[in-house]
C-alpha cells in the first residue's frame, strides 16, 4: 500500500457519503488517502485492528480459516462498507483475513482515531451499527447459500457481488482463488465457469473475467445475491436520511 496526495473532501465511500456533509468533511480530514494492489493482506485473524479503511474503489474478501490450513469467504467488502468492523464493537482483534481482490483507493483511519470519532459523531455510530447489521446478515446468508445451493448458482452470485464492487464489467480472479473461495476443487470451478461461457454468459482468459450477460447471470444466481443487494440498499438508504 502507498500513500497519495490528499483530494477534496468528497469521498468514493457510500458509507461515509451517506452521513451529513459537515460530518463527512471532518471524517475525511482525520483519513489518510492510500492506494491498495491486487493480493494485499489487510489483516489475518488474531491480528491487531491498528486501521480502518473506507474503500473508494476496488474491493477485499473477507475469509475465515478452517483448521488453521485452508480459507473460506464469508464477505466481500467494496465502497459500500468498511474493513475493521470489530472496532465498532469496542474489540481491536481480527476475527478474519482481509485480502485485496480488486485494486483501488481507499481511506485509512487510525484506530485510536476512529474510535474517538465513535464517541463524537452520533450519525457516524447509528450509520456503522446499520452497516454492521447487513453485514452479519451477508456472513448469515453466504454461510446458508454454501450449504444449501448448488455451486452454478453460488458462482453466479460470486460474480454479480464483485461486479458491484469492481464497477466494472472485468475483472482478474483465477479459477484457484474462486475454488478457495467457494470452499470447492478448482474442476468444480471450472466445469460451473464452462457452463456459463458456453451460455455466453461470461468470457474468461487467463485469469480475467467478463461478464457478458449480466441479466443472463442474475437469472442463474440463487436468491441470496437479491437478498444480500436488497439489505445493503436499505441500508443505505437510511443512512442517507440523516442528512
């Protein structure tokens, strides 16, 4: 990660763009602009909070270990949201791994800071206990559409969740990093993103995905990619009435 060159006060993050103007200022202020690349570690579980980042662009997974050895993703986190959730609980642990999976820009916090900002900024509180809300319901709703949906439509809800993310219709993931990620083999992966290029839904070439057929994708996709959209635009909507 490097530092940039601070910008106005109008920030990328709907969280935060969310909040009144005056308040968004002032948070904005206390941030540092920084850039993240593709694989960065954000934080590994047991780790120390020592920041929060407000993504503007790109996008990390979020992951839990299992058996120490391998990972599953249970979030993906974008512009809509947060990394260091914890903290708004009064705990600086890392409960998961934090791994950039699209490239962007986002605004660093301090912890210490943060937390302060907490206290002082009543909107900012009400606005993260929504956002930690719908996204203990995404946890909720990935845990449930792992265990009971087939992998086509699993990986159709992958795609459409980081195309929102990503705001683009391209991206880079490697069928190994999807198979980690949906907690199957790679052939699974493969033979699901088979399906979907021969219905010319998608394109996929070396480790870059296009999604052709966005309508097309949706129609294949489980409930949960609605699900999980829906509780995120509640959200956020009202979070926008405390302008």
């Amino acid at each position: 990660m490097t530092s940039v060159a601070p910008s106005i006060s109008i920030t990328g993050n709907r969280l935060l763009a969310a909040l009144p103007s005056r308040d968004v200022r002032r948070i904005v202020s206390l941030c540092e602009p920084i850039k993240f690349a593709f694989a960065d570690v954000l934080s590994e579980p047991g780790d120390c909070i020592r920041h929060v980042y407000f993504p503007e662009s790109g996008f990390a997974s979020l992951a839990a270990p299992v058996d120490g050895r391998e990972s599953l993703e249970v979030g993906l986190i974008g512009n809509e949201g947060m990394l260091g959730v914890p903290l708004v609980l009064g705990i600086d642990i890392s409960p998961l791994r934090a791994l950039v999976r699209g490239p962007g820009t986002a605004l660093r916090m301090d912890a210490a800071r943060f937390q302060r900002e907490l206290r002082r900024c009543l909107a900012l509180r009400q606005s993260l206990n929504r956002y930690l809300y719908a996204l203990m319901a995404q946890f909720a709703q990935t845990v449930a559409c792992t265990r009971f949906h087939q992998l086509g439509e699993r990986l159709a809800r992958w795609l459409l969740m980081t195309q929102d993310r990503a705001h683009s219709s391209r991206f880079h993931l490697t069928h190994e990093f999807l198979a980690e990620m949906l907690g199957v083999r790679r052939v699974g992966v493969t033979k699901a993103a088979g399906v979907m290029q021969r219905g010319k839904l998608i394109s996929y070439h070396r480790g870059h995905i296009t999604i052709i057929d966005r309508r097309g994708l949706e129609s294949v996709s489980c409930g949960c990619y609605r699900a999980m959209k829906e509780t995120y635009t509640d959200m956020l909507r009202h979070s926008s009435s405390l302008g």
